[in-house]
C-alpha cells in the first residue's frame, strides 16, 4: 500500500490539450501503467476515449470497455455509491448511470411522491450525489430535499420496506464482488 501511494507517474502532459504525439510519448516513457493510472491521466488531461484510441491504436470499444468496468482499486470503489458500483461491475459507464437517473427522475415526476422517489433511490443504492450530478442540481437542495423525508402513507411504507431489502442485497452483492477483487489482486501479488 505504501508503494502504491508512492506513485510518482505525472499525469499532467502540458499546460496545453494533449495531441496524439504528446500521448505516444507518454505511453512510450510510462510502459507499465495500470487502468487506474490511465484513467487519472485521461481525466487530469481531458482526454477522451477517442483520443486515446487514436493515439495508441487501441480499439475505442476496448477502451470504453475498461473504463465501464471501473478497473480502479478496491479503496477508490469504496468512495462510489453503491448504486455507481453495481453499475460498473454490470459494465455499465458513469454517464450511462447518470442518465438512467435522470431518466427515470423525468419520467416519475408527479407519478411518485417524493418519499417513494427516495425509497427507490435506496433501493437502487443511489446516493444524494449520484442524484444531484445527474440531475446537475446543487448537492446542497437535492440534501435539503430529500435527507428529511419520511413515508407516511401504507404505499409509501410499503414501498419503503422493499426498497430496504434490495438495498441490503445490492450491499452483500457489491460486498461480495469487493472480496473476490480483494482474493484476486492478492493471488497475484
């Protein structure tokens, strides 16, 4: 752990946006970079997978393909919700994430109370950030919105109780995928 935080791989190419040439070059004086490291590095540099497709003649799809698997370590998983978890392992992207979200936020609005709405976001093991990043809402309103919601209907009560039980089951699930990443980072040293 310690020589991981140690890591001394720049991620930033130059003041200015990346070329392919830049890219290369980077690749070229930094051969063993893991997923994680080429996606701070995509991320620092605002380099898309496209770009680094280009570059590196590597397919686009593989690239995405990696990016959704959310190949980061087990401890940067951790700060995900569990919602943006089960996602990633279910190989889906962030922005697909985000956009079911928002989606479904569009479609149940006057459909569903708000108390139902956050049951189903606890259900799904969506958190409040997840909310206000697909929504582009402040964290601060989307908190204020729906910390303090109790359900006081029988539906809504109901609706609570099993979104609750998924919860737990996304919980064990992601749980369960942390520990097999766990077994296998350490079989391979």
């Amino acid at each position: 752990p310690r020589l991981a935080a140690a890591n001394t791989v720049s991620t930033a190419v130059s003041g200015a946006a990346p070329t392919v040439l830049d890219i290369q070059n980077y690749a070229k004086k930094n051969p063993n970079l893991t997923w994680t490291q080429i996606q701070q590095f995509m991320n620092v540099n605002k380099i898309t997978p496209e770009l680094l497709s280009q570059a590196l003649s590597v397919p686009v799809a593989d690239i995405n393909a990696k990016i959704a698997q959310g190949l980061a370590t087990p401890q940067q998983r951790n700060n995900n919700s569990v919602g943006l978890n089960y996602a990633l392992n279910n190989n889906m992207s962030q922005a697909q994430y985000d956009s079911n979200i928002k989606d479904f936020y569009v479609q149940n609005q006057g459909k569903m109370s708000d108390s139902m709405f956050k049951s189903e976001m606890t259900a799904l093991g969506i958190s409040n950030e997840d909310v206000s990043r697909a929504l582009g809402i402040d964290l601060a309103t989307i908190k204020t919105r729906f910390d303090g919601i109790k359900a006081t209907t029988p539906e809504e009560i109901a609706f609570e109780k099993t979104a609750q039980a998924d919860l737990l089951r996304r919980q064990n699930e992601q749980l369960a995928n942390q520990n097999s990443a766990i077994a296998q980072e350490n079989a391979t040293g």
